[in-house]
C-alpha cells in the first residue's frame, strides 16, 4: 500500500545514503570541479532511483489505491530527495531547466505507470492482471535503464 | 504636406537624428592615448614590468582603462579634464606571447584600443638607465635594455636582472620614481653603481637589502650573480602554513544539518501527520538552502612571509591570498595597492581594479564557481626595523631585544637544530641551550630550516604585513618575520 510510510521510507532509502556518501566528500578546490562533478553524478542517481522506484513499486500496488492519497504520497516521496537536488543546482553543478525537466519526466513516468495499471487491473481478470502488471513493471524499468543511458548528462552513472 | 515642406521635414528629422545618435561620442571626442611599456618593451616571462600611459582628452569625463594580457585584466578608473594630459604609470604582466591589449572608454562606448607587443627574454636582463654609459664588456648570455627613465612602480623593476646606474642622475628622480628604486634596493636588486654622488651612496647603504651585498660599486668584470628573487618560500611553502579555515568546517556542517532533516522526516512520520503537512520539510528545508545561499559567503586569509638581515632595514616578502568561496558570486577583496596585481599559475584569471579616487586600495575580483579556493600570491619589499638583533658570537648566537616592547615568543635555526625563543622583555638578552631544543617539527619551524640552510643562524617571530603598515579589511592576516644572523 502507498500509503505515507512507505513514500517516506522510500525517499530515504534513495536520498539518505547518497547524501551520506555526497556531502562528508565535498571538497573546496581551485575551480569548485570536484564539488560540481560528485553533485552531479548524484542528481543523475537520485532520478534514476526515483524513476526505477515508480517502475517497481507502483504497479504492484496501485489496484489498492485511493487515487488522490496515492498522488500525494508519490509526491511527498518524489520531494525527499529535493534538498540534495537543491544543493546541486546552487552550486552550480545543474541547471535548474534541467532539474525542472527531469523531475517533470518523472512525474510523467509516475503518472503514466499509474492509469496503465489502474487500466489493467480494471479490464483484466486476476489472473491475467499479475502478468499485465509486471510487463508494466519490466517495460518501465527497461524504459528508464535505457532512458538513463542515453538522456541523463552523466549517462546514469 | 508639400514635396518641399517633406523634404525640409526629413531634413531636420535626419539632423536630429544624427545629433542625437552623435552626442555619446562628442563627450569622448579626442580622446588620445599613448603606451609605453619601460625597459624598451622587453620583460621576463612570468615577472611584472611597467606601462606609461599617456591620455588626453579635449572635454572633462570619467574614463575606464583596461589592460588585458593572458587571463589578467588591470582596470583603472579616472577622471580627465580638458586638455590636462594624465599619465599613469601600470602594472602589467604579459603572458608568455607578450601581447598586451588597452581599451580606453568613455562612458559606456568603447572608444580606442590598442594592442602592443613585448618582446619575452630567456636571458636575464640588466637595465641601463639615467645617464648610465653602456657596460664596456656585456656578457654574452645576458640581454641589455636601455631606458632613459626609471620605473616609477616597484613592479616595473620585477623583470630586471641586475640595474646599471649612474649615481649623479639619481638626484633627478621624481617621488615615485624613488619610492620605486628604494625597493627594489630594500628587495636585494642587483645595481652596478657608478658616477660619484656622496648623498645617494650613503642613501643607498642605508636602504640596501641583504647588507648591501648586491650593490657593486664599480663596473670591472659582470658580477656572477644569484637572482635577487631567489630565495623566498614559494605558494605551496605558505599553503602549507594556513590553519584549516571555516568555510572547510562549515562545509563539514551540511553533513549534520542533512541528517537532522532525515531525522525530522522520520519524526512527522512517526506523528502521524499529513502528507500535505510533511510536503512542508523537504519543500522548507529546500528554500532554507536556496536562501542561504544567497548570503556573500567568503574568508580572505592571507599568509606571509618577510625576510630581513639583522641591523638592516629593508625586508623581503612573500605572501599567499587564499580566497575560499562558498558561492559563485564575485565577492571583491580589497588590498593595499602597493602588493600591486597578484602572479598566479598560468591560466588562472586576475581582475584588478584601481581607481583614482582611492589610490591607496585596489579590488581583486575573481569570478569563480561555489566550493573553489583561489590563492594569490604576492612578492615584494617593505621598510621596517624589527626589534630583535641576533649575532652569531662563539660560541652561542645571542639574541637582544633593543624595543621597549616585550617580543612574542618565536623560533631559533642554530647548528641544524630549532630552538624556542622565548618572548624576551626591553633589553633582555638570550642564548640557546639543550633546554630549549625543540623535537617536533611544525610548518613553520621546517620552512625556517629550509630557509636558513645549513651552517647558518636565523630567528622567526609571529609578524602580520599589517604590522609593517599595510591596512586590510575583512582579511585574515598571518605571517612570520625570518631574521637572518649577522656574522660577528
């Protein structure tokens, strides 16, 4: 269930290590790189973790949802992580346009994933539902892999 | 409308057109400018040397003057007044191709530019100047320029070698001029002095550097010479001296106030609240760090490093800027003029600005991203006479304090070993002992010993350029004073 718990729990378990590893490593160097490289790397991280939490968690769990706390929830788990997002874009290591967009795509992502599987589960009978939901699961996950490599400025790395 | 009335019409149209699109550059009109660079243009490759500039104008009008050479840009703002030449003496440091490009503005337009070359020597150079004939035997590794005109900045000596002069000119020299030549004494320049002039003789054994060691009297044979800039601890040296400064610490911060965000998370989920109402940690936590970030977050600290033989009132100096940035704005820091523009590594840019109204300071600008430190550095001379006497007598150097000020307590080089000196009262005397060895070493007592060398006698005590009557505001000044034994 998404309920305000596990978007809560989730936004950690994508920020909370990354945050860990980021900041204790910040460095003050001649032209700022070393700063500006390791944020970056870890906003192309945070929006693959954000994109590959909704690919995996969402389907599974969206026939139980109430539609408007659900939307909630992905919003307040999407928003944990926004601090460090903040933090990468005032040092200059991301355009804010950039950040705009890819938190959008994700939102579109999490929106998209959502109406596919609330459809599926609508017009598929039971057993026939698992498998539409997990083909949403694999297609998305293999969607935002593949988006990842290609789109992010860090090729997801 | 008739065709003549149209006609008329479009006429006085195009005139006001024409004076109102001309009145910019009527303010600027003749506007002349003239460059000369000192040492017939020739300069050493990563040293300072010196630009007259000549300007004129027909009307009064505030004007900007920008130097440009390889990452480093000089700009000066005046004021000129009709037909009252100005001439300005600047700094400059050309980068390896010796091209220096001026930009005089008026107003917002742009009006002359101007491009000169100067020529790069490998070789040493020795300067001929003020009625000094031409050496009868000039080496044949070294390179001769002439100038009828000494430097009137200390900068504008930075690339000379060694100064052939004639001591009868030297009573012909302007303030400046003087000032200038006074350090390049005071900073152990090289001069082979000739002419007979008991005043300026006299003037310049008082003023002399290094005990006047470099100050040949008459021209025999070229003197085998050391660099005059040898000597002083580089920018890695004083890096080495800088206490941890807290921009570093507070970006250690970052780590705890992140982890008390985390732990607000958890505690809103705990209690229960809404998730429109916990929405409001990541979006409030978001907007603090936006704001912060607005704050002008900069330390400026400054380290140095003077040097001085005992009983010698011209010293020495190196001394290293180091600017730590939290943000990417341009956060001027002001210094006096006389550190003149600072010498980085190549590539790294220098924006230094001078303005007539307040000739006394300069503003170093740099525009750099957030987490950067930039360090500057700086060489030069300063007059002073420190306190502290130390005489090398057998079998035990002795140091006296001749103030009648108590001295900070410091270190001593004696026969390969570092000593505490003690803080010593008006008049106190003291010799080392085994008591007073020191075994651990710290920065400063390593580049003592590096900087004495083997078989010599040096001291160091706490000394800030702010005590030699350099003013700073909102920077962190440091430094220590070295002086170098006197043989007995």
């Amino acid at each position: 269930m998404m309920n305000t718990r596990i978007a809560i729990y989730s936004g950690l378990f994508q920020t909370l290590p990354l945050t860990l590893w980021t900041v204790p490593q910040i460095r003050l160097d001649s032209d700022g790189s070393s700063a500006r490289l390791m944020l970056s790397s870890t906003v192309d991280i945070i929006v693959l973790l954000q994109a590959l939490t909704i690919a995996l968690l969402l389907p599974p769990v969206v026939p139980k949802l109430h539609t408007r706390p659900a939307l909630v929830n992905l919003l307040l788990m999407l928003a944990i992580p926004w601090p460090l997002l903040s933090l990468a874009w005032i040092s200059g290591a991301v355009g804010l346009a950039e950040l705009f967009s890819t938190q959008a795509a994700v939102l579109v992502l999490a929106g998209a994933v959502f109406t596919l599987s609330r459809f599926i589960s609508a017009v598929s009978r039971s057993g026939f539902r698992h498998l539409g939901l997990s083909l949403i699961q694999l297609s998305a996950a293999g969607l935002v892999v593949y988006l990842g490599l290609t789109w992010l400025p860090g090729g997801g790395t | 409308m008739t065709k003549g009335r149209r006609t008329a019409l479009a006429f006085w149209l195009w005139a006001l057109l024409t004076l109102v699109c001309s009145q910019p550059a009527w303010s600027c009109e003749a506007l002349a400018m003239q460059l000369i660079p000192a040492w017939g243009g020739w300069f050493r490759p990563g040293r300072t040397t010196e630009l007259a500039i000549t300007l004129k104008a027909a009307r009064n009008g505030e004007y900007l003057l920008t130097l440009t050479s390889t990452g480093k840009v000089i700009r000066y703002n005046g004021y000129l007044e009709a037909d009252h030449p100005r001439r300005h003496w600047l700094p400059v440091q050309p980068g390896a191709n010796g091209v220096v490009h001026a930009r005089l503005q008026c107003g917002n337009e742009e009006v002359i530019e101007d491009e000169h070359y100067l020529i790069p020597s490998g070789n040493p150079l020795f300067g001929v100047g003020m009625g000094a004939t031409w050496p009868p035997y000039p080496p044949q590794q070294w390179r001769g320029v002439t100038d009828s005109r000494l430097p009137h900045t200390p900068q504008g000596y930075s690339s000379l070698d060694l100064l052939y002069l004639n001591a009868v000119h030297l009573t012909t020299l302007g303030r400046d001029q003087s000032l200038a030549l006074d350090r390049y004494l005071a900073g152990c320049g090289h001069v082979i002095l000739t002419g007979k002039h008991r005043e300026w003789a006299e003037r310049i054994e008082g003023i002399a550097g290094c005990n006047g060691r470099n100050i040949h009297q008459q021209y025999s044979e070229f003197p085998n010479l050391e660099s005059s800039r040898s000597g002083l601890p580089g920018m890695g040296a004083l890096e080495a001296l800088i206490q941890s400064s807290t921009i570093s610490r507070q970006v250690s911060l970052f780590g705890t106030l992140f982890l008390g965000y985390f732990g607000l998370l958890v505690v809103g989920e705990r209690t229960r609240y809404k998730p429109f109402l916990l929405m409001a940690v990541p979006l409030t936590f978001s907007l603090s760090l936006i704001l912060f970030w607005q704050i002008p977050t900069q330390q400026a600290r400054l380290v140095s490093w003077v040097e001085i033989d005992t009983d010698n009132s011209g010293g020495r100096f190196s001394a290293l800027l180091q600017v730590e940035k939290l943000v990417s704005q341009d956060i001027p820091v002001s210094l006096p003029t006389i550190l003149g523009p600072p010498e980085t590594k190549p590539g790294a840019d220098i924006d230094w600005r001078l303005n007539q109204q307040q000739p006394a300071k300069g503003l170093l600008h740099g525009k750099s991203q957030a987490f950067t430190t930039r360090n500057y550095g700086f060489q030069g001379t300063l007059r002073l006479s420190p306190s502290l006497s130390l005489v090398t007598t057998l079998p035990r150097p002795v140091v006296r304090n001749r103030d009648k000020e108590p001295t900070p307590g410091g270190f001593l080089a004696w026969n390969g070993s570092v000593h505490r000196l003690p803080s010593l009262k008006p008049e106190q005397s003291w010799s080392p002992s085994e008591a007073d060895l020191i075994q651990v070493e710290n920065g400063t007592t390593r580049l003592l010993m590096h900087q004495t060398g083997e078989n010599a006698t040096a001291l160091v005590l706490p000394f800030s350029l702010r005590d030699a009557g350099l003013e700073f505001s909102d920077i962190e000044t440091v430094g220590w004073l070295m002086i170098r034994a006197r043989k007995s």
